[in-house]
C-alpha cells in the first residue's frame, strides 16, 4: 500500500481555523504539489481530507474526488489517521491531507516505530509504502517532496 500525507498548503492567518483559505502562495504550491503527485500516482487511489477549508482546497488541487472526514480535523490521533486510510490493508494508494503535528506524527510512527512529532513542510508530502514480507511488514519512504523545491 501507498499513503501520502499531504500537509495543507499556506492558508491565511485569521479565525474561525476551520474557514482559513489558502492564500495566492498556497494555491500555487498546492497546484505544484499535484501535478508531482499526479505524474507518479497509480491509476486508481484515494483522496481522504480534513474538514477545514485549506485542507479542502488543497486536495481539489488533483482535480479528483474528494472524501471529506470529521476526523481528520487538525488534531487528528495517528491511530485515527491510519484507520481512516485503512492502513496497511487499502487496496490501492491513499492520499491524506491533513495538517500538523498530526501528520509528522504519522510519519514518524511508521518510519521509526515510536512516538514523536516530525515535521511536515506547509504543502509538503510524505510518500510512505508498505512492504510485506515473510518476517513482517517494513515500511519504506519512497518521497519527500516540498513545493518550494519543485
């Protein structure tokens, strides 16, 4: 399986949190983000995204539906985030976008095991795969991307 943690690109800085849009930067860096992410995603794969506005627009920015989730809000659990995404079972590629600490904290679960609070680049993704093998699984880190290096 492949998971993709998309953090949400640049929003404005205003309350309520939820209703924070993406300024000019963040559409432009959620846009470079997607076509990355669309030149190398498999045909068929899944878009799961919080609630809140910046995360919404963020993930349209592949043109695909979109399935919004309550629980992916910002402060989201790693156990919450994994089963949403059907971890390490989904049949195809999901994408989570999502925001931070919470998806860092992901990163960091399957990449080392342990709890700890990674950092994840404002429009920045994490490409994680699962591989299953006779000892267990091994989760392997096929990408890190940020939208000012593309």
């Amino acid at each position: 399986m492949d998971l993709i943690l998309w953090r949400h690109a640049e929003a404005e800085d205003r309350a309520p949190d939820l209703e924070r849009r993406l300024t000019p930067r963040g559409k432009k860096h959620a846009a470079q983000v997607a076509a990355w992410l669309l030149q190398r995603l498999p045909a068929k794969f899944l878009v799961l995204a919080s609630p809140a506005l910046r995360a919404q627009e963020t993930a349209q920015a592949l043109g695909v539906p979109v399935r919004t989730l309550e629980l992916l809000a910002p402060g989201a659990s790693v156990a919450e985030i994994l089963g949403a995404a059907e971890w390490p079972g989904h049949r195809s590629a999901v994408v989570v976008v999502g925001h931070q600490p919470d998806l860092g904290s992901v990163a960091a679960f399957l990449v080392s095991g342990s709890a700890a609070s990674w950092s994840v680049k404002k429009g920045g993704a994490w490409w994680l795969s699962n591989r299953a093998l006779e000892d267990g699984g091994k989760v392997v880190v096929r990408a890190v991307v940020a939208p000012d290096l593309l």
